[in-house]
C-alpha cells in the first residue's frame, strides 16, 4: 500500500508540474505562460499571423475560425487578443464567450459588462446604449464557441463591418461548424485543424513521459499506435497522455486503443464528431481513481461555461451533496481540494484566477461531462442544465425525469412551470437570478424530494413557508438576499437539514426553539449583512441554541460592537470557523484576548477586523505561552480602520502565532505606514494591500516589529506566491532590495503614482515570477538595473492608466 501511495504523490506531482504546459494546448486559459518549445507552436504563429492579417489589413468585416471541439481555437482568439490589447488601430477590444443556447441578450450583457455601461436587462435598449456607445469608435469584437447564427445589429453592433471613414469595425467568431460561418456571414474564414503525426506524438510523449513511454519497446509501439487513432487532437492527446502516465501493463495499452477504435468513424457530421471526441476523452473520466472523483468531477458542469469556478464554491457543493465527508469540516475542504487537485492533474480542470483560487472547465470538456451525465448516448434526461444562457431563453424542462437542475447565473424572474410531478428531484441551483418569494410559492412546495437547493445571489424579501415543506433538504444556501430579515416558526420543520447558509442577509428575527430543533445541522452561516446587525438578545439566545445541536462542525458568526464580542465567551464550546469582528469601541486591540477563546486556536479558520476605530493592534501581550498560536487560521482581514497607526509585537513572533496563514487582506488602513511582520509568515501566499494612503515602503528589514520574528534574516515571503498593491498613493517602494521572494508567481501593481522602486536586484531576483501587472506610466517611471529590466520585460502585461 505504501508503494502504491508513493507512486500516487510522484504521479501528482509530475502532474502538477507539467499542468501549465498542458494549459498550451487547451483552448481557455488566457492567463497561462506560453510554452515556446511545443512543436505545434509553427502551425499556431502562421495562424495567429494570418488573423492578425485579416484583422488589420483585410477590409473585411466577420472573420471566421472553425475546427473541431479541442483543437485550439479559443486558444488562438485569447492570443489574438493579447496581441490586439496594446494596438492602437482598436479603440475597444471585447471577448465574449458565446457557447450552446446563447442569446442576444446573454451577448449584450457581456459586452456591456467589458464597456462599463449600463445594463437593463432590455434588449432593445440595451442594443441601443451600445450602439450608441461604439457607432464613432473603432472596435473588435471576438466570439467565441458560436453554436448557431446571432444577429449582430439585435446586439447592438455598429453596420456596416469593415473598415470605412477611418473607423475599424470587425468581428471574429470560432465555432466548431463551417456551417455557421456561413449563418454569420463569413467573409474570410481560417480552419484550424488537428496536430500532424509527429507533432501529436511530441505532445503526448511530453504528457506520459519518457520514463513511461520507453519503459519497453513493446509499450512505445503501443502508444504509436494510440496516437493514431486520437487523430491529431490536442485536448485528446493531454488528457490521455495524463491518463497513461505510470502504465507499464501492455493490457492498459490495448484496452486504450480499442476504447479509441470504438469512438472513431468516417462520418463528416458535427454532432458525430462531437461525439467521437467525448468518446476519446472519457477515457481519462473513466480512468479516474474512484467513482468519488467521477461524481465530483461531473458537478463542475453545473457552473456556466467559461466561467470560473471557485475552490470554495465547489468545496461546498461536494459537501453538501455528501460527496466528501470527513470527521471535521477542515479535513472536509482539505480533502475536497485535494480531488480538485486530481482533477486538475488529469487535466479535466484548468486552474485559474488571478489569485489561484478558481478552476475552469474547457467547454469541450464540460459538455463531455454533460453527455456523461445524461447517459452518453441514452439522454436519460437526469441532468439539465442551461446555466449562464441569459433569462429570454426559452426552454422547458423533463421535471419527471430531472434529478439535477442547473438554472444558475440567468438572471430569471421566474421558473418554467412546473408540470408534472418532480419526484425524484435532488439538486436545484437557482443562485445568481432575480427571483422573488412570490415566484417561488407556488412552485417551491413541489419539490419534496429534494435534498440540495442553492437559493443565493437573488431577490427573496423573505423565507417562504411552502420552502419549509421541503422536508428531505440538506443543503440550504440564502445567501447574498440582504430583504430576509426574518426565519418563520416553520423553519424547524427541516430536521433533516445539514449545511445552512445565510450570510449577508438582514435578520433581525427567529422564534425560540427553531434553531434548536436543526438536529442534523453541521454548518451554519450567519454573517450577516453589515448594515443590519443582529440584536444582542438573538445573538445570545442563538448561541445558546446551537449549543445544544449535537452535530454541529463549522458556525460563521459576526459580532458587533464588544457587548455581542464577549457574548462568545458563553458559548466557548463551539466551533466558530468564521469570525467578523466589527464596531468595536476600543483604541488598542489585543489579540490575545481573541486567542483566550477555546474555538480560537482550535476551530477558526477566517477572521476579518471590520470598521472599528482601533489605533493600535497588539499581538502577543498577555498570551498565556510564547508559542500559543491560531493554529487553524488560514486567512485574515484588517478592512476600513482609518485611525489604525501600529501593528505592534511583544513576546512572540509571526511564525508562532500565525503558523498557517496563508491569505492577508489589508483594506482601507489609511494611517498604517507598513507590513514589516508579514515578511515571515511562513505559509503566507496571498498578500493584497488596497488603499493604505500612508504607506510609503510596505516591508521594511530592520524595523522594530520583526526583532521578535526569530526567523532567518536572510529570507523573506518564503512562500508567497501573490502580491498585490492597489490604490497607494504615497507607495515610493515595496520593500529593500535585499528582500526575497523565491516562490512569487505573481505582482500586480495597481494605481500607485508614486511607484518607482522594486525589491529587485540582478543577483536577487524572483525565479519564479510569471507576470507582472503594472500600468504602462508606473513601468516607465521605474529605477531598476538593466538585468532586472530585461528579466521583468517578458513577464510585463501593462495596464492602461
């Protein structure tokens, strides 16, 4: 078993280190390094070279890119736009992803979310503000994955297309049919088509690995022979190549390319190819460790195409669904992020996100999870989705056979009827629309089978009584309704419910007893909305009541003001996960009183200090041991303390009292001059200071909070990964040159005028820095030594000021 879980690790790891060459040869990822030695990178410059063509010197107004699903053609359109991005021939340069189902108004909205204008939710007029908006302005506008014909002038876009009276108006789409570039009126259109043999045997070698692929002539002849039948196709070509890495059985070999020989046939049919890459694809599904991370790795396709998918929302949802359960709800996140790990590794999810918090699903990939889903070829009608299509879509929906449903991201003012009985119902998410309580009444009351219902992000004014009928619930989430301000008597009635979320809504009100009859529950949320702070009295009487739940793992609390602070001190028994400390009337803060809570080193994983009128935070006076620490805390928040002055340090160090903190958010700290401490966290990987109008130098070597640090001198920010400035005014320099950041992946430097020292020597340089954002008068500004300029030059991607 050892050996098993060893070669597992080396597996992962190599995984994990080749991921951002695979994200080459996905068509979605625009954030990713360009991997220079790929072979196929020949074929994509003469692409990339001949749009560019189309684009700047061909009068042509709509430009098509076609080819089959995986091949590389959102990848070509992300690098047409990064070459675009600076050209001064376009005034505005918008990408859209358009995908199955998509509407005209799902277009505008993206549109008018990329130019900042307002959004009614009114075709017509939104087709005219945008109009109006481009009509005298030079534009490119890129689509991509078009399924079928959109009218352009129903959007909004400026006719006729081309270049006339000096303006440039062009359009270019992708799509996976020919068929539609003529739909669209294509007049110059580019086919991207599959690798040549030899380029396809480079990238999936690159994928299994030498040692794999020569472990025997026998095997290297049986992976030729793979490469095949895989035709040429990228997306193909990764994920099995992912998925044979470490096979040494000749069997696997032969079952792999008969699984291959199956999924090909000679027809030219869009709908067949499709069919025939899920086919080749599967197989990486199907070769997935356990049917766990084949579920896990199917409810990704609930989210909209292209949009990210965040860690903690995805976490959540494996939660809820019982998909991951662990004795503690921090090994349940542990764990959960670990599968999307595997995930990631076996190349079915492509990291992302400015602050790597988020996945992505390529949009092939995503429908093979949906073709999955449905039974492959059978359509069994279990999962419907039509996520992120915009409201005037019109649909209707299998409620007798649905046992998913996914409407999320729409923003609906109402469900399709509801005819028949949805009986085996199971999961509904409506997060993310414009639904009222009256829409839901009559509906809601159907779905008795329910177990999992995602509510957030919509109108609700209050908790309906027909949705406490849903006896079956386990995972309720209202989050983000800031007009509930009220749960009815009937809430009790859900005894079954395990995972409940209400932050960020306004409740003033529970009847005694409800929440003592949740005898199931296991998480709740209650951080309410800031303007609206629950009363002390149902502060005190909730904390009582969820005293006596005998399952509960995870409580999300806020406490305002130090008479509902130190009503925690009745309940030291529970496990608060999140804790907003706000309004506290006090000039110095000591965090170790925080600390005398039992749940503080044991369950609190989240802490945000929010509007008080503190001059001074004081870490370790009055600890009970030196070494006493949060053990759990992963992210901490100082946001709008205007009058805080000093961060001070007795007694302790960084290291000991935040062993694992891995995210500092400082917000809003007008008088703060710098964040000397946070050089030696030892697990720190994000760090985001915005709007700190004081902060001259943010780290400095030799000030006085760091003699208590106890940790090397000579290093710093040993695993900070991301770090961001944002709206400092007076910032003249980040820190001292002898500063290092042997793991920063990523600086992002954001509205800081006065700017013009990096912590950057020849001899000192960040290794691993992939990008550096900065706006282009900051860039110049900057006093740096040639070696550093010419090491940061490829890594720059400027902002405009």
């Amino acid at each position: 078993m050892n050996d098993i879980a060893e070669k597992n690790v080396t597996i992962e790891q190599e995984a994990a280190k080749e991921l951002q060459e695979a994200q080459e040869c996905l068509d979605d990822n625009p954030h990713v390094v360009e991997v220079e030695s790929m072979p196929s990178m020949s074929v994509d410059d003469r692409n990339l070279q001949e749009a560019l063509r189309l684009i700047k010197d061909d009068p042509v107004g709509v430009i098509g890119i076609w080819g089959p699903g995986g091949v590389g053609k959102t990848r070509l359109l992300n690098k047409i736009k990064n070459s675009i991005d600076d050209d001064k021939t376009f005034n505005y340069v918008v990408q859209v992803t358009a995908s199955r189902g998509c509407s005209v108004e799902k277009i505008q909205t993206d549109i008018a979310r990329h130019l900042n204008l307002n959004r009614d939710g009114n075709v017509e007029s939104q087709s005219r503000v945008i109009f109006d908006f481009l009509k005298k302005r030079s534009f490119l506008v890129l689509l991509d994955d078009i399924w079928g014909q959109i009218d352009l002038q129903a959007v909004g876009i400026p006719y006729p297309l081309g270049y006339a009276n000096q303006i440039w108006r062009k359009v270019v789409l992708t799509t996976r049919s020919r068929r539609v570039c003529g739909q669209m009126e294509v007049r110059k259109d580019l086919n991207v088509s599959c690798l040549h043999e030899d380029d396809s045997w480079q990238v999936f070698q690159d994928k299994v690995g030498h040692k794999t692929l020569f472990y025997s002539p026998r095997i290297e002849a049986l992976a030729r022979e793979l490469v095949k039948e895989m035709k040429g196709l990228p997306l193909a070509l990764i994920t099995l190549g992912k998925a044979m890495y470490g096979k040494t059985d000749t069997a696997e070999w032969e079952y792999a390319i008969q699984h291959m020989r199956r999924s090909c046939c000679d027809n030219d049919d869009p709908l067949d190819m499709e069919r025939i890459v899920f086919s080749q694809i599967k197989f990486s599904f199907d070769s997935l460790r356990n049917n766990t991370l084949r579920k896990c790795f199917l409810t990704c396709a609930l989210w909209p195409e292209d949009q990210h998918i965040y860690k903690v929302e995805l976490a959540r949802c494996w939660i809820g669904l019982g998909l991951v359960h662990e004795s503690d709800i921090h090994s349940s996140y542990t764990k959960a992020y670990s599968l999307m790990g595997d995930l990631s590794a076996a190349c079915l999810l492509d990291g992302c996100g400015e602050m790597y918090d988020s996945f992505k699903m390529h949009d092939v990939v995503r429908d093979m999870a949906l073709w999955i889903s449905c039974g492959c070829n059978e359509k069994n009608g279990k999962w419907f989705v039509r996520a992120g299509i915009g409201r005037h879509e019109n649909f209707s929906i299998p409620w007798s056979q649905v046992e998913f449903v996914s409407l999320m991201c729409n923003y609906v003012l109402k469900l399709p009827p509801v005819g028949s009985n949805p009986c085996h119902m199971r999961m509904l998410c409506l997060g993310n629309n414009w639904l009222h309580e009256s829409i839901l009444i009559e509906e809601i009351k159907k779905f008795t089978s329910l177990t999992y219902l995602d509510l957030r992000f919509n109108n609700l004014g209050e908790i309906p009584e027909e949705l406490c009928s849903l006896t079956n619930l386990e995972h309720l989430d209202l989050s983000h309704n800031i007009e509930i301000n009220e749960v009815p008597y009937s809430f009790g009635n859900l005894i079954k419910l395990k995972f409940l979320y209400l932050g960020w809504t306004s409740i003033q009100r529970i009847p005694e007893g409800v929440i003592s009859k949740l005898q199931s529950l296991q998480v709740i949320d209650f951080n309410t909305f800031y303007l609206r702070p629950i009363p002390k009295d149902l502060l005190s009487r909730m904390l009582r009541e969820l005293g006596t739940l005998p399952h509960l793992k995870a409580v999300g609390i806020t406490a305002m003001c130090f008479s509902q602070y130190k009503l925690l001190r009745e309940s030291e028994d529970l496990p608060i996960r999140s804790l907003t400390l706000r309004r506290l009337e006090t000039r110095a803060f000591y965090f170790s009183d925080i600390l005398s809570h039992e749940f503080a080193p044991r369950t609190l994983y989240e802490l945000l200090i929010h509007m008080c009128i503190m001059e001074e935070i004081i870490f370790g006076h009055g600890l009970a041991e030196p070494n006493c620490g949060f053990r759990t805390l992963n992210q901490l928040s100082f946001s709008d303390l205007s009058n805080l002055r000093e961060i001070t340090w007795t007694k302790t160090s960084p290291a000991s009292l935040f062993p694992r903190l891995a995210c500092l958010d400082v917000h809003s700290c007008g008088k703060l001059n710098h964040l000397s401490w946070a050089m030696d966290l030892p697990c720190l990987e994000q760090l985001v200071i915005y709007d700190c109008s004081s902060m001259r130098q943010a780290f400095m070597r030799h000030h006085g909070d760091n003699q208590c640090s106890g940790q090397d001198s000579s290093k710093t920010f040993p695993c900070l990964r991301y770090l961001k400035f944002l709206r400092c005014e007076s910032l003249v320099g980040i820190g001292d040159p002898d500063m290092t950041f042997p793991s920063l992946e990523r600086l992002v430097l954001h509205h800081c005028p006065e700017l013009n020292r990096l912590p950057f020597k020849t001899d000192n340089l960040p290794r691993k820095l992939q990008e550096l954002q900065i706006d282009v008068g900051s860039w110049e500004r900057l006093e740096l030594e040639e070696g550093v300029r010419s090491f940061l030059q490829p890594r720059l991607k400027l902002e405009k000021e």
